[in-house]
C-alpha cells in the first residue's frame, strides 16, 4: 500500500492518469450499457443498484438510485486506486422505458470506442427513430485530460423533437 505522498506523487504521472481512463472504460464495458450487468444493492442505501468493478488495485463502483414515485434517477461514478477516491461523476435525470435502449446503446458506443464524453454517450448518435444528444457548455471533452473537470447534458428526442429524457452529470478528478 502506498502512502498518501507515494500516491500523490504517482497520480501526477501521465502513466496514472492513462490506466485511470483504462480502467473507466473496462468498467463501463461490463456495466450499466450493457445487457446483463452484474448489479448488487447495498443495503443501507434506499432504491439503489451499484455495479462494481475491480482490477488490482482499482476499483470502479457505479451507484444509480431510482424511485418508484416518478421517471427519475441519480447516481455516482466513483474510481479508487488502493481504496482512496481518485475520480467521480455524478449524474441526475429522467428518461421514459422507451429510450431507455437507445440511451443504453449511446452509452456503449462511447465506451466500446473508448471516447471521453463526459463518461455519457457521443456528441450524436441515432437509434431507430430516436436521437441521443449530448453537450457540454464548453465543449470541455474536446481537449480533455481525464482528470479535468467536466459538466454537461444529455437527452433523448424522437425525429418529432418530443423529449424523452435527459440527465445532467459533472465530475473529475479528486487529486
């Protein structure tokens, strides 16, 4: 185990940083975007479902809560390197079951590719009559470093411009 200098010192490190999105993209590849994720509850957080990957010294833990009083959902994106937060995202939104598929299928595109978009889907991305956007207001992935902070919001309309949800979601670095 290394001490806080030790991991300080490494996490500067362009090699830390590389891994670090590695390990992002391995972990959102058996996740949530998928068709089978292994989700688990833990039991003191109300409505919760967290899927959790570990690699090493790595952990990835993805908590998304949802309610049975309405359409919405929150969550986290949370990586560790030797049990000390390293990374977060945290997301909030709604999307109607309907564009839950393509939302799912936007989300694996990203990921499968390995394209940083604020941990969500592509800028675009087209699934049968429905339409993924997602924007930042500074377009802050364009020259992203993975440790950057970074905002931005996705939604999901059909070719009739009806919305069928949408999430904000912000993160970065914790070093």
């Amino acid at each position: 185990m290394l001490s806080s200098k030790e991991l300080g010192e490494l996490s500067k490190t362009p090699a830390f940083h590389a891994e670090m999105k590695t390990i992002f993209f391995e972990a959102m590849n058996v996740g949530y975007a998928t068709d089978a994720p292994k989700k688990q509850s833990i039991l003191w957080l109300p409505n919760n479902q967290t899927i959790e990957y570990k690699r090493g010294q790595w952990r990835v833990v993805d908590t998304y809560h949802v309610t049975q009083l309405g359409p919405r959902s929150g969550g986290t994106t949370l990586i560790a390197y030797e049990e000390t937060p390293i990374w977060m995202m945290q997301y909030f939104g709604e999307y109607e079951k309907e564009a839950i598929q393509c939302l799912k299928a936007a989300l694996r595109t990203a990921y499968e590719n390995k394209q940083f978009f604020g941990g969500r889907g592509p800028e675009s991305f087209q699934c049968g009559e429905y339409v993924y956007t997602n924007s930042s207001p500074r377009n802050v992935w364009r020259n992203h470093n993975f440790g950057d902070r970074f905002n931005g919001e996705e939604e999901i309309c059909d070719s009739r411009a009806r919305l069928y949800g949408w999430h904000t979601y912000q993160g970065g670095g914790m070093l």
